[in-house]
C-alpha cells in the first residue's frame, strides 16, 4: 500500500520522477519540485519527504519491516525536521506512513547492540556499557523531541500498527489522528523495558495519568474507538487513505491561517506547560505586544471587509 501523491524529484541518483497515481514507487527520498528548496537536499532510506503548497509530509517509509524504528531511522529524523524547519514556505506537517503500519516500534534486533551498550572502545566493564546504553538512549529521545519542537503544527495519521516507539512519536505531534484499523501499544513493558522515548512523559497531558498508567502497565492493545474515547486521536477515519487525507486536509486549514498567528499560538502553548494561568496570561501579553502589528493582521482585516479568505504572508 502506497498512499503518497503529487509529484516527486529525486533527490538520490539513479531514482525517477513519480507521478500521481503510480502503484511501483520506489523506496527511497523524494523532495517536492521546488527549486533551492532546503528540503531537496535532505536524503534517507527509510523516510520520504515531500511538499504540497504549504504543507510537508514526512512519511516513515521502510514498508518492508512494519516501519521499525532502526538506525537510520533515529539518525535521519531530526535532520528531516531541520529541513521542514529551514523551509519558510511550510506551515503544518504530516507524519505518516506508507504500507499497512504506521510502526512496530523499535527495531529490536538492529537495535539491540547500540541499546544495551554493546558498540564502542573495547571496553566491556557494566559501568562503560551502561554510560553508552545512556548516549544512545538520549539520542533518540532527542530525535522524537525534534517533532515536538518543529515550530509549526505537526499532524500523525495512523494506520495499522503504532507500537512502542510509534506511540512515542505521535505523543510528540500537535494532533493525532487514525484510520479504523489502527491499533495501539505502549509495549515495552511486555518486552522488560521502560517506555523512555517519551511516552511517559507526554501522554499525561493528553490522556490523563490513570489511562497512561492502564496502557504502560499492561502492554496492552487499544483500537482506534478506544483510542478516540481517551482523547490519543481526535479522529477516526474511515481506512488508512482516507486518514492521510484528512490530516492533509487539516494541514491545508492550518496552512490557510497567518502563520504568524500559528506559530506564535503553538509557541504560547508551549510556554504555558508547567506553568500557572497567570503565568501563561504574562507571556502571551507580551507576545502579542510584540506581535500584534503585522502585514498579516491588516490583511486579515481588509479580507474580512472585502468578504474573501486571507492571503497571509508571514510577515
């Protein structure tokens, strides 16, 4: 199942261009057709990046193993989000997935060495194999924390399996949505691990402490309807194409307001965590101070007076 769409350059040698509607995309990184695009120059075998007016996808795109979560996936994450984020022309992100699942989660077996400390000098002592056991998992904390950190909405539209890893990814998106099919895990406990790429720290906010704690400890798996019940997804689409095009959809209503407006709103939210109402009230006080008087606020001003949408700018 391949769900991308619109027209792809190569970044990589050798790859041709994919046109709508192709069944027999290869794997591999496409960049949208936007000359001296930051974006074209970023490459990985294991996601897809693309771009449609305002809106990036980033497809987790290794079909052939259940998209799980191995080395060059937390390698090429955050220089994917670098991109999105040196790209002006973006406004909202969708993270999404080619083949039936969104992800399994950690690949295990390539994994496994870097993990549990097994690479690195020689030296064999519990001490050294626990201090690089750490570096590694720091590491990939801090590739997920990337997608929370992406200055513009992110969006996750889920199918199939979201496990273990795939659960801490989405926790670090704005908004999640899912297909029927969906199915979700946060399965580390069945594995003799500790969820420690975020799940434990993000979910509270979104789900509430006894419903995180329910799914941590008993590695258990939830539907799509449940998911929806507890607040993980704010919506159920029909199948996987059709989430995909809702999160698009989204996006594109998203990429539709000023981003300045946007971006400064997702940053008020992101300020006010941890923090007191009056604490919150402050900040954004001072932001739109700063804020307020933008080539956005007049347009949005003289739309709403000539009855037509805002043609925003940023600026």
């Amino acid at each position: 199942m391949d769900l991308r769409g619109g027209i792809r350059v190569p970044v990589r040698p050798a790859l041709t261009c994919t046109l709508p509607g192709s069944q027999d995309l290869p794997v591999g990184t496409y960049a949208s057709a936007m000359p001296g695009s930051t974006i074209n120059s970023f490459a990985s075998d294991v996601l897809t990046l693309e771009i449609d007016g305002h809106v990036a996808t980033l497809w987790l795109d290794r079909p052939e193993k259940r998209n799980a979560m191995g080395p060059d996936f937390w390698d090429d994450l955050p220089v994917a989000m670098a991109a999105i984020a040196a790209e002006p022309s973006v406004r909202a992100v969708v993270i999404a997935a080619t083949g039936p699942h969104f992800s399994v989660g950690l690949d295990l077996v390539a994994m496994a060495g870097p993990v549990m400390g097994g690479h690195g000098a020689g030296t064999s002592s519990p001490a050294a194999r626990a201090w690089r056991s750490r570096a590694q998992i720091v590491r990939m904390q801090a590739s997920v924390t990337a997608v929370a950190d992406c200055k513009v909405p992110v969006i996750a539209a889920v199918q199939g399996y979201c496990i273990g890893g795939g659960v801490d990814l989405i926790a670090a998106c704005d908004i999640r949505l899912a297909s029927a099919d969906a199915s979700f895990s946060i399965r580390e406990a069945k594995v003799a691990i500790v969820a420690d790429i975020g799940s434990l720290q993000r979910l509270p906010a979104i789900i509430g402490q006894g419903h995180l704690a329910e799914l941590a400890y008993t590695g258990k798996d939830i539907d799509a309807e449940r998911a929806a019940t507890i607040g993980l997804v704010n919506s159920v689409s029909a199948d996987p194409g059709a989430v995909v095009a809702d999160a698009r959809a989204m996006a594109a209503e998203i990429a539709g307001n000023s981003p300045m407006a946007v971006q400064g709103t997702k940053a008020v939210l992101v300020a006010g965590e941890g923090r007191t109402v009056a604490e919150g009230l402050d900040y954004v006080a001072t932001w739109n101070a700063a804020f307020l008087p933008s080539d956005d606020l007049t347009e949005a001003m003289t739309a709403f007076m000539e009855k037509r949408p805002g043609n925003f700018t940023g600026g």
